[in-house]
C-alpha cells in the first residue's frame, strides 16, 4: 500500500489530465482539495482502532494509487438504528444487486464486489442486514462493507436473480472511516471520477455544482476538516 506521502505525489499527477487541468474551475479545485489533503496528510487522527473486531479493511486501487479504506460496522449498525427509528431513508438507501449464473454480482453497470474472508465477528445473528458503498472507478466500483456472511443466507431460491442491501449514499460514506486523511481521498477521488466520467456530457457550471468540494460534502464539516 502507497504511504500518504507517496500518494499526494500521485495525486499530484492526476491533476495533469486535461479533463481536469482544462475545466473552468480547475484553479479552485486544485487550490481547495490540495489544502484539504496536505491538512489531512500531517493529522494523525484515527477516529476509531484500526484493529477493532468492528473494522473491515477494503483494499481499492485508483488512478495510480493503492490505498486501504477501513469501514467501522458497528457505527453503520447504530446509524442504521437511528435511521430506522426516525422513519427516513438518507444515508441508507434500500436496493438490488444481480446475480449472475456464475454468482457474480452486479449493480446497473458497476461489479458489485463481496469479502467472504471478512471476519465480521461483531455483527449479531439478529441482524442480517448487508450494506455496500461505491468506490472510486469508471465505472465505480460496489463494495459490501457490512454482512458479507449473510449473502448466500439472503440469496434463497426464490431469488436466484438478486440480492437485497443496502446502498450507504456516497456523501455519508466518509462517517464510516477511519481518518481525515482516508475521508478526504475518498471524497477527493470520487470528485475525479465524476469530472472523468461526465465532464463530455455537462457543462462546467452544472458540473461544478455535483462536485463534493463544492457543496460542500456534509462530512468535511461534520469532522471539521473545513
């Protein structure tokens, strides 16, 4: 895995792409994410054991880097709680994933990825809920982070076809990691991928306005990193 040093020296790379470089927002894209990331390169904060039996670690490759991504799952099950007792779907939004013949999963155009080997200990048999979150890629990639022991339990014979779950919505996935720095990366990266991705099809004010720089995203100032 990159060290943080070695991976804002690759990020610095990235803002060489002329999708990025040639946006009329460039200067204040760079200016604002680099300041977020050098900031959250020298804090050391861990919000929670990287150790813990609640942890999963997701190991992602993007854009040249190679990075983990530590998911708490016993903070997704109490925010899901409180999300159950309030009566309204935000952070966790219910949905479907195919399966293939082959087993594989998928949703819409995005591999959806399972880890059987995540222990998952701490996750209560009462609870057979199965949460996933997109990760940076073209096209992203979606990850269960929450209840991989339970997918071939929920997979039943009536439906062969797919799997219910949970999608975490993008902006609240950083509430789930485990440092300034994890959470800025993510968000910075998944800002890259909506530039590549769209930046053909809409113009640069509309596409400005989706960018978590920009809005800004709820969780940079939620764990104060703005």
């Amino acid at each position: 895995m990159d060290s943080k040093r070695d991976m804002m020296q690759k990020i610095e790379a990235l803002y060489q792409d002329s999708a990025i470089r040639e946006r009329a927002y460039y200067p204040d894209f760079r200016r604002a994410w680099w300041k977020l990331l050098a900031a959250a390169c020298e804090n050391d904060t861990l919000y929670f054991p990287l150790d813990g039996a609640s942890v999963v670690t997701v190991p992602c490759t993007y854009g040249g880097l190679d990075f983990d991504f530590h998911f708490d799952q016993a903070k997704m099950a109490d925010w899901y709680d409180q999300e159950v007792r309030r009566g309204k779907r935000v952070v966790f939004v219910p949905k479907r994933v195919r399966r293939s013949r082959s087993g594989a999963l998928s949703f819409h155009d995005s591999p959806c990825i399972a880890h059987p080997e995540f222990p998952e200990s701490s996750l209560p048999e009462s609870d057979r809920n199965i949460m996933a979150c997109a990760m940076p890629g073209l096209p992203p990639e979606v990850h269960i982070v929450y209840g991989n022991k339970w997918i071939e339990k929920r997979l039943s014979p009536i439906l062969q076809s797919s799997l219910p779950l949970f999608l975490i919505q993008t902006d609240y996935v950083p509430a789930f990691l485990a440092s300034p720095f994890e959470i800025c990366l993510y968000l910075f990266l998944m800002d890259y991928c909506i530039i590549k991705s769209d930046y053909q099809k809409v113009k640069d004010k509309d596409l400005r306005g989706f960018l978590h720089i920009f809005k800004p995203n709820p969780m940079l100032k939620i764990k104060g990193l703005l």
